[in-house]
C-alpha cells in the first residue's frame, strides 16, 4: 500500500501544467498587447482570447494608427458587460457614424453598469447636442449628484440648454450642500444675481461653517447692487442658525452688529470691516471688551480705518451712542464718527472731534433720507488743515443704534 501515498501528486502534475503553461501564455499576451505595433498587439489578442483588457488595448492601438477600434471595443464589452468606458466608447463612436439609436444603446447600457460621474456627464452632453431636454434634465441631475471637483461644466452645459434660472435650480440642480455652495460661486463669477438669490437661500437652510465664504461673498454683492432685503434675509438665516457669532438685525429696533465687539472682525456683510491702512495697527481687547487703534504718523491723510454696513428704514430718525478714549491726541484729532447713504455717498451727519484721555460716553443723531435703506457709518481720520497727522490712541466700545420716535 505504500506507493498510494504518491498516487495524488502524481495525477496533479498534468493539472499543474496546464496551469504554468496558461499563467505563462497570458503572462506573454499581456506583455504582447502593450507593445507599440498593431501586429504584435494582435498576437497578443490570438494568445487570449476572452481578455477584456487585451482587447481594450488592441481598440487603443487601432485608433492610434487610423484603424477602426469598433470590433475590439465590441469584443471587449461581450467579455466584460460591466466597463462602462468601453460602453461609453461605443456610443460615442456609434453618434459619429450617424448612428443615434445605437449612441444611446451603448450610452445607457454606461450608465447601468456603473454609478459613477463619466456615463451620466456623457448622457447629459448626447441629450443636449440631440436638442433633447426631456431626456437632458435628469441625467444633468444624476451628473451633479455624482461628481466631484469641478462643476462649472455641468452648470455652463445647463445654462446652454436654458436661460431660466428657475428651471435650472428645480430639475438640474439636486439640494445637496456641496452643489449648492458650488452653483453660487458659479452665478456670482458668471454675475447672475437675481438667479444667485434662491440658491443662497436653500444653501443658508443647509449651511455648515465652511459655507459661510461663499454665502458672505454673495452678501457682499447684494450689498454692492444695492439689494439690501435679500442680504439681508440671508444674513439673519445664518445669524439664527448661529454660523455666524451675532445677533439678527432689525431695521426698526436693532440694526448694528456686535456694537461690543464681542467678536473679531468679520470683513464682510453687515459685520466690522477693518481696513489694512499703513500706518494704523488694530486689535480686540477681550475683557474688558473694546477695540482699539494706533496711528505712528504714517496713515493716509484721510482714512477709514473701521467700517460697517447698517441697514436702515428710509426716512427716519436714528441716535448713534457710543464710548471711548484716546491718548496723545489732542482736541482738534481729525478723528470722528460719519454716516453716509451707502448708495449715494452722500453725508448724513458727523460726530465732534474724538479726544478724551478717560473713558467717555457720546452720541450723534441723523435722520435717513427719503429712499436711504442702507448707511456706511465709518470711522474717519483725516489731517486737519495746518496740522500734522496725528499719532496716538483710540479706543471704543459700547456701540448702539436706535430708532428714535
């Protein structure tokens, strides 16, 4: 009984060598069909027959050389149905020809053998050079819910199929927060305001701190437009939902923001702007809470140094309060508080000349004009005629703005 104990590696060898010799014949097939030349890509093709990649390789070569790649990109697919580049190669190929029924045979077959961006993006571009919305739209959607990086060209083949921003938001744009924060840096770099507002609004609903630049950045240009109402909603909505650290604005009741500066400087919307002026360093005192600035001498003879937009109700009667101190700054300082309509520039009121080595409370009133909804209220120091730039101190806090009967 003893040679059985030989019985089994004995009948495995021919196994074993069939199998060496197919790992080796597939081994030398791969190696043949990345040569440079369609010959020897095709030996390599005869040596495996039922290998998608091979086959992919000799449509590559084919098209390289001017050859038709159809039959391998066809031997490809029936070896492996789940490439969907190879699907979406055939489409192409098959529109070229003048072939549309099989362009969107092959393209839809894409676009069921995988979820992701490429046979989507192709579908929405076949639909739209066919002049087909009814079919473009959904694939448009399906293409921005599956991409990432760069969606400018989804949305510019949008704007190329149509130029009502209310049917592009409703059946191309999905309500996904990374869209929505992209298709608003698109509008605004394309200046389409009025098609901007809805999507920051829906994004402002959604919103999460890495939002916040671009929704600001669309306050800003509302702001510069003139379209106070609109900042200003989307402004409170991140303010409630607290993105941003303060409180919403009331024209009627409370329409200064973080009069204690209880928080840095946001730059933007209807927070503290600081201006980076030569000569003029700021900074925030945390506790006690106040903002304080320095002037070497250097500063532009007039400059705003602190700015804020404040939005206003037209025609009526408002009490700026505030304190402060300053130090080596004599009474004629060149520094005081102005209110300018920010729409015509045009001075509503100023402030005396700030100088006070204590603490000091102060207020100014000024009445809004007719169609006034917005003021700059600007810190301002200029040199006054006859004397040098001052150089010195100041401090504030405790802002407020109020409707006055």
């Amino acid at each position: 009984m003893r040679p059985a104990r030989y019985l089994f590696p004995l009948a495995a060898i021919p196994a074993l060598t069939f199998a060496g010799y197919w790992s080796l014949r597939l081994a030398w097939a791969d190696h043949l069909s990345r040569a440079a030349d369609p010959e020897t890509v095709e030996r390599g093709v005869r040596l495996a027959p039922g290998d998608a990649d091979v086959c992919i390789r000799l449509a590559n070569q084919r098209e390289a050389t001017g050859a038709d790649p159809i039959p391998a990109l066809e031997a490809a697919a029936a070896l492996d149905p789940t490439n969907a580049t190879v699907w979406v190669r055939l489409g192409l190929s098959a529109e070229m020809r003048g072939d549309p029924g099989a362009a969107e045979h092959s393209l839809l077959r894409a676009a069921r053998a995988s979820r992701q961006f490429e046979p989507r993006w192709t579908l929405a571009n076949y639909y739209a050079r066919r002049g087909d919305p009814a079919h473009f739209w959904p694939w448009a959607k399906d293409s921005l819910l599956m991409a990432y990086g760069d969606l400018n060209p989804v949305f510019q083949l949008c704007w190329s199929m149509s130029q009502e921003s209310a049917v592009i938001l409703e059946r191309a744009v999905p309500s996904r927060r990374s869209v929505l924060n992209a298709y608003l840096g698109f509008l605004l770099r394309e200046t389409r305001l009025a098609a901007a507002q809805p999507v920051a609004a829906k994004l402002a609903a959604v919103a999460i701190p890495e939002d916040r630049p671009a929704l600001i950045a669309w306050c800003n240009r509302q702001l510069d437009g003139g379209s106070v109402p609109a900042a200003l909603e989307i402004w409170n909505t991140l303010c409630t939902r607290r993105l941003l650290p303060y409180a919403p604005l009331d024209a009627n009741r409370a329409p200064l923001t973080d009069g204690d500066f209880a928080a840095e400087p946001l730059g933007g919307g209807f927070a503290w702007r600081l201006a980076p002026l030569a000569g003029v360093a700021a900074g925030r005192n945390a506790s006690p809470r106040y903002l304080w600035f320095s002037f070497n001498g250097e500063q532009p003879e007039s400059c705003e140094p602190l700015t804020q937009l404040v939005p206003l109700a037209p025609g009526a009667r408002y009490r700026l309060r505030f304190a402060y101190r300053t130090s080596e700054i004599g009474e004629e300082s060149g520094l005081c508080w102005w209110v300018f309509d920010a729409r015509t520039g045009a001075s509503l009121a100023a402030s005396p000349w700030l100088s006070s080595m204590a603490w000091k409370n102060a207020e100014m009133d000024f009445t809004t004009a007719p169609a006034t909804v917005l003021v700059r209220l600007a810190l301002m120091c200029r040199r006054l005629p006859g004397a040098t730039r001052i150089e010195g101190g100041l401090s504030l806090r405790g802002l407020s703005l109020e409707r006055l009967p």
